[in-house]
C-alpha cells in the first residue's frame, strides 16, 4: 500500500560537503544512509528537539523530509549552520513523498 505524506516535503542536498555538513547536525550516523533510509532527528545546540525526518540517498543526493509547515523554518536553520560547507539546500516543494507499506522480509546477513 503506497500513502502520500501530505505533511512532509522534500529538501535536496548536495555538495562534496553534504556528509560532514549533516553528521554535525543529526543524530544518527549519516554513513548509514549509504545502503538504506535513516530516520534521524535536528536538535538545538541545548539538546531540545527541533525537526524529525527520514533521509534517503540516490546517486550524489540526499533527499530529507521535514514537516511541510515547518520546511521553511528547517531550511531556515540548515542554511544558518551551513557557514563555508560546499553543499547547496534546496526545497523541492513540488514534489510528494509516499510511504510504500508493504511488507517485505528484510535480508537475512550472512556471515
């Protein structure tokens, strides 16, 4: 079954930054959106919670998807953090993001 997130939309980011520049912000390992999708979390420089969103990558890109009402305050904050980082911040307002919710077996590692 395949859902459009009405509520989330798309930032793109890119650059030969773009690891470093979002390992600092996240609080997960960004080096894990390598083989799959992360959910992580932006938080102040006091710990307090600001956005949640998932993270995905394709070729050279990442693709994150804040809430919609508060895409402009996130892309607000990134680019407040971005300093002299060579990554660029763009908001793909038209675009949708699905949640496909069929289940599948994840892969057994063989080691």
């Amino acid at each position: 079954m395949i859902i459009d997130l009405k509520n989330r939309i798309i930032v793109k980011i890119e650059g030969k930054d773009k690891y470093s520049f979002l390992q600092g912000l996240i609080t997960n390992d960004i080096h894990k959106v390598d083989t799959h999708p992360i959910y992580t979390a932006f938080l102040s420089a006091q710990g307090k919670f600001l956005f949640d969103f998932f993270i995905c990558k394709v070729d050279e890109t990442f693709y994150l998807t804040p809430e919609k009402i508060r895409a402009d305050d996130f892309i607000k904050k990134l680019k407040m953090y971005k300093l002299r980082a060579a990554v660029t911040i763009e908001l793909l307002d038209q675009w949708h993001v699905y949640s496909d919710l069929t289940m599948q077996k994840p892969p057994v590692n063989q080691q």
